[in-house]
C-alpha cells in the first residue's frame, strides 16, 4: 500500500460518496487485478478511521504499532464483506468490525495472564456501563454502584478489577518508587534453609543444656571454630585419641538425647 499521507483528507460525505463510486466498480469489476487496485483505493479512504480507533485502547498493554496493525486488518475484511445497502455507509459497517476484531484481540492475544473468559465479558460490560454512569452521576461510579447496574456481586466488580491487572502485570524484576527497596521477587515465598533448620537448633539447644561447659567447649573448637582433633589436644594437654574418644561420646549422648533414646546415653555413658 502507498503511505497514507499521499490521499489528501477529504469530507466524510465526499468519501461516503466516493467510496460507494468505488463499491459499484468493484461489482461491475472483472478481473481479479482490477478488484485488488479498487479495494486497496477503499482501504486507503479510511487507514485514517483505524488510527483512530486503535488509539482508544492504548495504554492497555499492547503496542499502538500492532493495534493499528489488526485494525487495517479488520478493515480489508469489511471491505471484502461489505454488501451495499445493508448498512447507512460503509463506514457504519466497517467500525463494529474493526471494533469486534480489536476486542477480539485483546480477549486472545492481549492478556498476559488470562482470567476466565465469564470475567473478560463482565470487564467489558462494566466498561459500558462505568461511561453511563458516570455521565448520570456526575462522578466516579462505586464498586456498589456499578455492581447493581450490571446485575453482580460487588466482589464481582473487584474481582474484574483485579484481573484486569493481567494486560500489564509487574515483573518481578521491578523495583518500587524507593529505589533502596529490593524488588517484589523478594517479597515471594520462597524455601529458607535458614528456616527448614530452625526445629533442629532449638532441639540441638536444648540437648546442649545436658552437657558441662568444658564439653560445650570442645565442640565449640571443633565445630564452629574448625580446629583439628590434633590441635585441640595440643591446646589442652592431651592426645589426640582423648580428644576423638571424647567428641565421640559427647556426640552419642546429644544423638541419644535428640532422638529420644536417654536410656542408651547412660549405658554409653557408663561404658565410656
């Protein structure tokens, strides 16, 4: 197609008038080249009408460069259609199916997550229904307002609220209006190793209570401060095989005593 700007604008009765010329070409037409040149003149008359009407649903998620695009497509469909006087104009025929086609497009291809499509046709019909009442009312209509000139619940009315968020969701990636904030991923449940842990620190410090401060404090060296068995008996005077036989035992009795078993701790206790 040539740029729209190579058509001059024109009155829309001159292009009632013209297109109708165009429609009575395209039925006395022959041959299949002479139809596509007169449907492509149609088309162009009114590539305006499309630009606009893509432009009432911007701002919902999709490009403006592919709603116009669906709504040129739209067009050479009711050119393709069109029967002469079964409509006022072919303008009056040609905007309910460019409209039909751009709904159409959001109801399949715009959301990004989609709701259940008995939300899709209430979002619609109380998208009507908010324009008239807002022109009765003089002001923003309430949930409870919209909700009895539709015939739902007000739970309904929010519910379509918030599933309307699906055209445009928030990443996860995003950061909110503090930039010092971290981003909503963090704000997600999500597995704390931290957390799975905490059960067994609490029990493991209770165990730890049972034991003197000098055992407590050979685990201590062993275990958090990472010292070997040969040094810790280097630091308290004793041989290594002291130090293992004694971690060993410690180490039973909290196993014992975190399982439940305090029978065994004394028997090894005792045979230690």
């Amino acid at each position: 197609m040539a740029p729209h700007s190579a058509y001059p604008r024109i009155s829309f009765a001159e292009r009632d008038l013209e297109t109708a010329e165009l429609f009575e070409q395209l039925r006395a037409s022959g041959s299949t080249e002479e139809c596509e040149r007169i449907v492509e003149q149609i088309v162009h008359l009114y590539l305006d009408l499309c630009t606009t009407m893509a432009g009432r649903y911007e701002g919902r998620g999709i490009e403006h460069d592919d709603l116009v695009q669906v709504a040129r497509l739209a067009l050479v469909k009711a050119v393709r259609r069109y029967e002469p006087g079964h409509a006022p104009s072919f303008a009056a025929y040609a905007v309910p199916t460019i409209s039909g086609e751009l709904k159409r497009w959001f109801r399949d291809r715009g959301w990004v997550v989609r709701p259940p499509r008995r939300l899709q046709e209430l979002r619609v019909n109380l998208q009507s229904v908010r324009s008239e009442l807002e022109q009765e009312l003089g002001a923003t209509p309430s949930d409870a307002d919209l909700a009895e000139a539709v015939g739902v619940s007000v739970e309904d009315v929010r519910e379509v609220a918030s599933a309307a968020t699906g055209f445009r969701p928030l990443s996860l990636d995003c950061s909110p209006a503090d930039d010092e904030r971290p981003g909503l991923a963090a704000f997600l449940a999500a597995d704390d190793e931290e957390m799975a842990g905490a059960d067994d620190r609490v029990c493991l410090s209770e165990a730890l209570t049972e034991l003197d401060d000098d055992e407590r404090e050979l685990l201590l060296m062993r275990y958090v401060e990472g010292m070997t068995q040969r040094e810790i008996g280097e630091a308290r005077g004793v041989s290594q095989m002291q130090v293992s036989r004694t971690l060993r035992r410690i180490t039973v009795r909290l196993h014992d005593h975190l399982v439940g078993r305090p029978g065994n701790t004394e028997r090894l206790t005792t045979a230690s």
